[in-house]
C-alpha cells in the first residue's frame, strides 16, 4: 500500500473517542483499528507488534547495525468526539489550483481560501477533503499513516543503518486519556516524538497548562408563583458564574501565547445546574491565577446566597513540555537538522492544545511533536496535503539516519 491508500483505509474506521465513558479504551470501536494495524506490522516484519490490554499498539522495528539513539514514533488512533466519524466519504483534489473547493452541493458547503488560508499555500499539492458531513480523521490517522509508510520503506531499505525504532499508537488521545495507561519503562526508548501537528513546517514543543473544572450548582426549586426572596435557581446561578469569569479570557478572544477559561459543556434546570469548563494558559503562574479566579467566585456566590452553593473541581490534565525539553533541546535540534536536508524552512509554534506527548514527556519520556499535514481538525471542513503527508515520511528518514 501506498500512503494514500494507507490513509483511505484507515478512516474508514470509525473510532471517535468517548469522553463521558468510564471503559478502556473509551470506545470499544477504536480497538478494531489496533487489531488491523497489529496485522499490518506483522506482514511487514515487525515480529513484536502487539495490542495490549489498554487498547495501545506497540511494536519494534528492529535494528539493523545502527548505533543511535533508540527513538520513537507515535500517533494516536482516535478521533475527536466534536463531530461524527462514521461512514467518512473522501474527496480528493488533485495538483489543487487555489480555488474554492465545493465540499457539499446541498448543504453548501465549501472550503474557501480566503476563509481558511493555509490552503494558500498548498497550491500544486494533492489534499483529501471530507464531503461536509463528517470529520475526515487527519487528526491523527495521517500520523498513523506516515510511521506506518516509514516502517515499510525501513524493511524493503536495509542499506539505512538504525538501531532499534520504537513505534506506538494510542486510543483516547481527543479525550486527553491517550497517555494514561502508555507503558514508558516497555516502550524503552530514549526519546521519542508524536506525529499529531500541521503544516510540516511546523514543529512544537510548547503546548498549554491545562487543567479541567466542573462546577456543580444546587439550587432551591420553589414553585414560581411563591418564588420572591425564597428561590435560588441554579441556571441563573450558573448564568452569574459564567459572566463573572474575564471576558477577555473566553477561546474566541485569544490566540498565540494568550490563555483561556472555555465553557464547553451546560446543562440544567432550577434544582441543578453543571458547567463543565477547560483551563488553559502556556504559562503556569497564569494558568493557576485563572484557577483562582474560578475559587473566587465559588466563594463569593457562596456567602452571597448564603450556603454552600457550589461545588468545584479541578483537575490536573497535562503540563507544558516545554519545562522538560529545554534541558533536551538536542532531540528538537536533530529535528531541525532534518528537516533543514531536505530544504524545509522549520518554525516553532506553541501548541493551542496538548499532545499525548506532553503527558509522555512529564512521564519520562521527551516527545515533541511534528506536523502530519493536517488542517481545520475535529469538523467538517478538515482536510489533509498528501503532498505534506510524503514531506512528513521523508523528515521521519532523516530523524532515523541522525
């Protein structure tokens, strides 16, 4: 198989991750891709591919006399809950010409690049778009794809000298879980990177603090007609939380190193109310005054009704590498030679999101990550440059002659 056909036929699994689930993997679905890969290692050589008890595909390509760096290769198998990832129908457009590109007739809708610029820069490539009713799944089956695409090139090529080249692919990584379970220890490599970015150009090794708060409301339900000075409702309640929270830190103002507080899920009634939010910021210190933010208001809605009004929870999800890989940094300067060989003008951008290999890195493993070529992820406009896909295996050549 080629790359192309490698990426068609991954998406047609459908294994959209499950947040609200308490099983492992969230969704038994995904485990179906890890059975196909594990097969797919196999014919190729890779004699310890196995899928564990997690639902997380491991495998060695084995060394063949080299003498480097044991390195790492991994991607995620998942997609993300935001949109369906059933029944994904492919559209491929060819040598692109910097037109519009009609995704859906009936439900007009289109890819334009006015609108989304990067395809600006795609002009002559060859990309793979959705037909605007589903998510494609780029994010991360392109980066399953490309280590995929490397593994075989690397077995029918044993004039490139490698030692040991561990891969892996993980479930559950749009639900922030694709790291929970990783076997560091058994994976056994020095370093490694996760194949789960953009623009090839780009590479990352910042990405947010994040930390997650559930805010619970417990209302006093009276009937309306006898309400005055008697009813506490929590959606109103809830409705006072959000707003008192700085508007200047809500997802839709911010960008580059800016922080938010982002409200993404709501439901209530007057007895109950629960909103569900995610916290954000690439410096620390902030990040941890927003969650003070959020202390202080439980506090002062709390003494203003009088009760303990609210509940509040806030967890840990993953940390910036970035505190990590400065005391690494040659793992992003053999990336930078490789990819400055094959006359790709590499850049650092912080991640306005997270990784597996963020948690990967404070586990002890350092992971930066590369771009797959990918774009407008987790909807119905996404769409992915096989031509960056190619670029993409030829930095992952590199990195293995380093």
């Amino acid at each position: 198989m080629n790359i192309e056909e490698r990426f068609l036929k991954y998406v047609s699994f459908d294994t959209q991750s499950d947040e609200y689930s308490n099983t492992t993997p969230s969704t038994f679905k995904q485990l179906e891709l890890g059975k196909e890969l594990v097969k797919e290692m196999l014919e190729i050589g890779i004699d310890d591919a196995h899928l564990d008890e997690f639902g997380i595909v491991y495998g060695t390509i084995k060394g063949n006399g080299g003498t480097g760096d044991v390195i790492g290769f991994i991607a995620h198998m998942d997609t993300s809950p935001d949109a369906s990832g059933m029944n994904i129908k492919p559209q491929k457009v060819t040598n692109y010409d910097g037109s519009i590109i009609k995704l859906n007739n009936a439900l007009n809708l289109s890819l334009d690049p006015e609108e989304f610029t990067s395809l600006k820069k795609m002009i002559g490539h060859d990309l793979i778009t959705t037909d605007g009713t589903t998510l494609l799944g780029a994010d991360d089956k392109a980066g399953v794809a490309i280590i995929m695409d490397l593994a075989d090139y690397l077995y029918h090529h044993p004039e490139i000298k490698h030692n040991d080249i561990k891969i892996a692919f993980t479930p559950d990584e749009e639900v922030g879980r694709g790291a929970d379970n990783f076997n560091v220890e058994k994976f056994n490599a020095k370093y490694a990177y996760t194949l789960d970015g953009g623009d090839i150009c780009e590479y990352n090794y910042e990405n947010f603090n994040a930390y997650s708060a559930n805010v619970k409301i417990t209302g006093k339900s009276i009937h309306p007609g006898n309400a005055k000075d008697k009813m506490v409702s929590a959606i109103n309640v809830a409705i006072e939380f959000e707003n008192m929270l700085p508007a200047q830190q809500k997802a839709y103002f911010t960008d580059g190193y800016d922080g938010f507080n982002h409200i993404h899920h709501l439901e209530g009634n007057c007895e109950e109310a629960t909103l569900e939010y995610i916290i954000r910021n690439h410096n620390l210190s902030l990040a941890k005054k927003q969650i003070n933010d959020f202390k202080r208001i439980k506090k002062y809605l709390d003494e203003k009704y009088g009760y303990e009004l609210i509940s509040l929870e806030i967890n840990e999800s993953y940390l910036n590498m970035a505190e990590i890989i400065k005391d690494n940094y040659y793992i992003i300067e053999k990336l930078e030679k490789a990819m400055k060989k094959l006359g790709i003008e590499a850049y650092a951008s912080p991640i306005r999101g997270g990784t597996d290999g963020a948690r990967l890195t404070y586990m002890g493993l350092p992971c930066p990550n590369i771009g797959t070529g990918g774009d407008n992820f987790h909807g119905p406009f996404e769409f992915v440059s096989l031509t960056m896909m190619k670029q993409s295996v030829e930095i992952l050549k590199e990195l293995v002659k380093e």
